[in-house]
C-alpha cells in the first residue's frame, strides 16, 4: 500500500493542481458558484479515487509481493525448498565467479612473469648476434625483433586492463615522440625500403598524454604503414600539425590502402580482414590496442583509406601548447 | 690507467657477452658470481661504474643499489626486462642513474656507460686513444674526419666517414645496403637509398683525389666493397 501510494503521489498532486487551476480561471473569467464548483470538484476526485482503487486492487498482489523480503516465499514446505534450492544456485554461481576471477588472474601474472623472463633469452640470441656481421644473421635479428614486438604486444595487452594504474599523463612533445619512434623503427624502414618523411609543421607542439602508450601507438601505426607499402611504395608521411585548432599526428602511406568494406572493422579486436590475409602476421590487435589506449587517454583516432591510393590514420588531441 | 666496470647479472651468458663486448672499448670489467656479497666485492674492486640486474638471487637489484649508495657515488645503471614507468622510478628512486630495458644494443649499452664515466669523472679521466683505422696504406681517421694515403689526406663528412669506416670493418666481405643505410641514419636526418648513392658517389670522387681508382666496387643487388686494387705487392 505503501510502496502503491509513493508511485501514485504525483499523478494526485497533478491532479489537485488542475482542479485548482480550472477553479481559478472560472474565478477570474467572472463565473462565481460555489456548488457548481465544488460539485465538480467532487467528481473528480470521485473518478480519481475510483482509478486509483482499481490500480491498486487489480495489482496488489505484485505490489505485495515487492515489497516482501525474498526469505517469505511462502510458508508451505515446498515452498521452503525452493528457496533453498534457489539460494544454494545463487552461492554456487558466485563461488565459480570467484574461482574464474582468480584463474583469470593467475593466468595474467604468468603471462606476465613469463613475457618478461623471455626477454632474458632475447636479449642473450640479441646480443650475440650483434657479434657476428654476417647477412644471415640479419635475418635472425629480424625474427628477433618480430618475437619482441609480438611479446610487447602481450605486455600492452595486458596492461590495458590495468591501465587505471599504468598510465603516467605529463606534457608531451609530439616533434620529440615522433623522432624516438621513427628511431626506433629504423631497421623496420631500412629491411623494408621504405622511408619516413618526417614533417613537423606548426612549431613544437606539445600534448598531454602518457609517453609509454602514445610511443605505442604511434608504433602501430608506423609498422602498418610500413608494412601495406612495401614492396611497391617507398615513402610514409609522419608529421604534426595543427587542423581545426587540434594538434595532430598523421602517418600516411601511399600503399594498398583498406577495403571500404574492412574499414570500419580494423578497430575490433582479431579483425585482419582482406588485408591480413593477403600480408603476413598480422593480429588483428594493433589497431584494436591502440584505439582502446587512444579511448582511455582521451584522443580521437581517425582513419581514411582508398584502395591503392593509401591509407592516412590520424592522433587528435584536443588541447595543445605550442613552443617554439 | 684503466676504468672498471662491475657487471651484476645473474644471467651468465648476458653478463659475458657484455664483458667481452666491453673489454674490447678498452674496460676494465668484472663479473659478479657471488650474489649474496655484492657490495664487499664492490668494496674490494672499487669500480669506476656499476651495470646491475634487478632480478638477482637473494636480494634484487634495488636492495644493492641501495647499499652501494651508503658507500659510493659512483655511476650504477640498472639493466632490467621490465620497461614499466613504475620500475623506472624505482630504479631511479633507489639511487641508480639510469636504466636499460631488455633486448637492448650493445651500442646503447656503450653510450650509457661512456656518458656517465664522463659525467662522473670529467671528459680526460680516461686516457682515451684515438681510434685509426688501417687497411693497405690507406689510414682513417674517423674522429678527425680524415682519410691519409700515401703521405696525402682528404677532409671527409660524417656520412663519408661512416661508410668508409664500414667498409674498411668488412673488407675483404662485401658491405651491405642496409647496413650502410643503418650506419648513416642517425637522430636527426633519415636517411633513403637516394643520400646512400649520393654519399657512395662523394666517397668515390673521395678515394679518386687520393689517386686511388676504383677502390669502391659495386656488387649489384648487395651493396659495396672495398676493392684494394693499390697495393700490388700484398694480396688479401
């Protein structure tokens, strides 16, 4: 009755205001009975009443029953049992939740524990190879850095997940961001013969974000780049610049360029669409990380795309301070 | 007198590898076997620069920095696998003056160690000799940017130098395109294969002034060799 009475205090206040209001406007057009009046204010409180005893006989029991404890199902001893029953599913499920929480976590950390203890091993074929100035080995060491982008993959993955606790936001300098990667990657440009045209337009233009995972970022889209131009293009365009009072970073390449069907999918997780099967090794996560890191830093991601002509994929960052 | 370098890693392999990548740049360096007396060995070498792991048996890296630090200033860089922002600050907040993440270059390694031996003990600490290169008569100089042959000498750019300097490390082999390329990219400038045949063209009209003809031989598809057709008496 309670509960019933709560819901249906509006509809009564409404109602009394319009009462009053008609009332008024009568009043004050000149029409000044009592009885009238209040013969049809009596009326209508009379079919309001009668509305709301309707309401509330045809829908008591659920009312009731709302505002029950679940304990009362009902006396009678099946009824009991049911209850049981119903409770003991209900802490079963929730023991299975725990248990696979802490699998899954588990089988984080020694994900994890393990990516971190390969790169012992890494390190040790890395350095040895750096020994030895033979072409053969060139090729080791491309495989080498291919095992340790594939496990940094892993490590962002991961730190996704945790990446309320991961990220570090301090002012950026996107000309400087920009060079380390490009450093980086340079015997990605060099294997492939493909080579960056670095463009800083605009001034030094710095951003707020978090160094680690802008780095990635803009590593992904470098190694797509790289990868969908060779072995017919041999130019991508990385630069920053001011558009529309945003700072930007843009990597364009002139190659194979995305199919309008794939385009709105790169960003799902697993999706390599027509491209991914055509090129070898891909994921399907580079894209789907770097959007998802992109999301949480508060930068917009943008891609355009023409087949055969190249793909450009932009950063947005909606606030900028410009040094000169 | 020679610099030491003290290398904590538990991981034997790394820790020679690094060693003898380091003797050869003129060091010192000694290797850590005992992990749970690292800092009397630190107390009994006295070194000029630590590298340290921070996964170590017994104790972990941050805990020996922390002990070296009660006792010394000296320059220590950790070496770890973890590249978080999080074991950075611990490395730093725990008295260590730089960190390199795993897989890392030898090169890398090497800059590190040379910068903080500078910063930490001034630019003529080290008797630091000038490297030449020498092959056939033919004399680099890669820090002077010169190149003597025959009691004559040209003045060369850094790119020159570089691939030179490349050439002469792999002769009799062929150099590599790509690893030209490599050489002659650095921080500020990218370079493409159009930089690569303009400074070969440079290096060759380089070689021609010292009367040297056709010292650089083309190996199509490959990339280029050090052709030591001056001296008649010594064969390769």
């Amino acid at each position: 009755m309670k509960l019933f009475f709560k819901e249906h205090l509006l509809l009564i206040v409404i109602q009394i205001i319009q009462f009053s209001v008609v009332m008024v406007i009568y009043w004050l057009d000149g029409y000044r009975h009592a009885g009238p009046a209040l013969y049809s204010i009596m009326l209508g409180l009379f079919l309001l009443s009668g509305y709301l005893a309707y309401q509330y006989y045809s829908r008591r029991q659920y009312y009731r029953r709302l505002q029950e404890p679940l304990l009362s199902l009902d006396q009678a001893p099946i009824a009991e049992a049911l209850e049981q029953l119903l409770r003991q599913q209900y802490r079963y499920y929730q023991q299975q939740l725990v248990t696979i929480q802490q699998q899954q976590q588990e089988h984080l950390t020694f994900m994890n524990q393990w990516v971190h203890q390969m790169k012992t091993p890494l390190s040790v074929i890395e350095l040895t190879v750096q020994n030895v100035d033979e072409p053969e080995f060139a090729s080791i060491r491309e495989e080498l850095e291919r095992m340790s982008s594939g496990l940094n993959t892993i490590l962002y993955m991961a730190r996704l997940r945790t990446f309320e606790q991961d990220f570090h936001i301090r002012m950026i300098s996107l000309s400087e961001v920009i060079r380390e990667v490009v450093q980086d990657h340079k015997r990605l440009f060099i294997r492939n013969q493909v080579y960056p045209d670095v463009q800083i337009k605009d001034g030094d233009l710095w951003t707020e974000s978090d160094q680690k995972w802008l780095f990635f970022m803009l590593s992904q889209l470098i190694i797509n780049a790289v990868k969908y131009s060779t072995p017919t293009h041999h130019k991508v365009i990385i630069s920053s610049s001011i558009q529309q009072n945003q700072a930007i970073i843009e990597v364009q390449d002139y190659g194979v360029g995305i199919p309008a069907s794939d385009i709105k999918r790169v960003f799902e997780p697993f999706f390599t669409g027509e491209n991914g099967r055509r090129f070898r090794e891909s994921t399907g996560m580079g894209l789907y990380l770097t959007r998802e890191a992109s999301q949480r830093l508060n930068h917009r991601l943008e891609i355009e795309s023409t087949i055969d002509v190249g793909t450009t994929v932009r950063i947005i960052f909606p606030s900028y301070q410009r040094k000169d | 007198m020679m610099q030491t370098i003290l290398i904590v890693e538990d991981d034997h392999k790394i820790a020679e590898l690094l060693q003898s990548y380091i003797v050869k740049y003129g060091y010192h360096v000694i290797v850590t076997t005992d992990f749970e007396h690292v800092l009397q060995q630190f107390q009994q070498e006295q070194p000029d620069l630590v590298l340290l792991d921070v996964n170590l048996p017994s104790y972990d890296g941050y805990y020996w920095c922390r002990q070296i630090r009660t006792h010394s200033i000296c320059p220590v860089i950790f070496i770890s696998a973890r590249a978080g922002e999080m074991d950075q600050i611990m490395a730093l907040e725990n008295g260590a003056d730089d960190y390199i993440t795993k897989p890392f270059d030898y090169g890398i390694v090497m800059a590190k160690i040379r910068s903080h031996l500078r910063r930490a003990y001034g630019e003529y600490a080290s008797k630091h000799e000038e490297i030449i290169l020498h092959k056939e008569g033919l004399s680099l100089y890669p820090e002077r940017l010169e190149l003597h042959y025959n009691h004559q000498s040209v003045l060369l750019t850094k790119k020159e130098a570089d691939i030179i300097e490349s050439l002469i490390e792999r002769h009799p082999r062929v150099a590599s395109r790509e690893a030209l390329l490599e050489k002659l990219w650095d921080d500020q400038t990218y370079v493409d294969e159009n930089t690569l045949n303009v400074n070969i063209t440079r290096v060759r009209k380089k070689f021609l002034d010292l009367g040297l003809i056709d010292a650089l031989e083309t190996v199509r598809g490959i990339g280029y060799r050090l052709h030591v057709s001056w001296s008649k008496d010594t064969s390769l």
